[in-house]
C-alpha cells in the first residue's frame, strides 16, 4: 500500500520557505520555486519533475532517494545535505555548488553541469581527467 506525500504542489509561482520540516515523498510538479531556501527540512523519497529551483537555497537537507527528471538547478547551493541514491535526469546543474554532501549512490543522466563544484572542484575537470585516464 502506497502512502500519500507529505506535500503535493503543481502549476505554481508561490514562493516557500521550508524550515524544519518532514516533506517526506512529496510531489513537486511543473511548479516554478526559483530562489526557495529550504532549510533542515526532510525530503528523502521526494519526486521533482518540470521544476525550477534555479538559485535556490538547500542547507541540511535530507533529499536521499530524491527523483529529480527535467529540473533547473543552475545557480543553486547545496551545504551539508544527504543526496545519497538520489537520480537526476536531464537536470541543469550549471554553477550548482555542493559542499559538504553525501553524495553516495548517485545517478546524473543527461545533465548540464558547465560550472559545477563539489567542494570546490570543477566536475567538468573531474570529468575530463577520468576520460583522460580511460583513453
């Protein structure tokens, strides 16, 4: 038996501000959140899809088995957030920058990543040595 998500949200430009909060397996859809700070909120098992979260703000968040498919992320930042076993498809992750993630388990497809860093380490670069070492 299927439980109901926590939060459903589609076609919409509110803006939110989540803090401290159990957004467990909710469902965000087609919905504009550019510039949303989401704080200490659990979102482990969530599903985004046709959302932009350009800009957007993610500290101490639980996004573990998080789906993201056709999602805009350029610009966002990510500190001390569970990524772990997350899928990201066909997502921009231009001049995203994650510190201090745990990114165990993840699965980028199809994704734009110009500008993107880790810690502080171009993954463009990460990228172009290990092709390098693979040739």
């Amino acid at each position: 038996m299927q439980t109901a998500p926590a939060l459903r949200i589609e076609k919409t430009k509110q803006w939110i501000e989540a803090v401290e909060a159990d957004l467990s397996a909710s469902s965000f859809k087609d919905v504009n959140l550019s510039g949303t700070s989401i704080h200490d909120v659990k979102l482990a098992a969530a599903t985004f899809n046709d959302v932009d979260l350009s800009g957007s703000s993610f500290k101490e968040v639980n996004l573990s088995g998080t789906s993201f498919h056709d999602v805009k992320l350029a610009a966002a930042t990510f500190n001390d957030v569970d990524l772990s076993g997350s899928e990201l498809h066909d997502v921009n992750l231009s001049g995203v920058e994650i510190r201090d993630a745990n990114l165990s388990g993840v699965s980028v497809d199809d994704c734009t990543l110009a500008g993107m860093t880790i810690n502080g380490i171009s993954v463009e670069h990460l990228l172009a040595l290990y092709r390098g070492m693979k040739s």
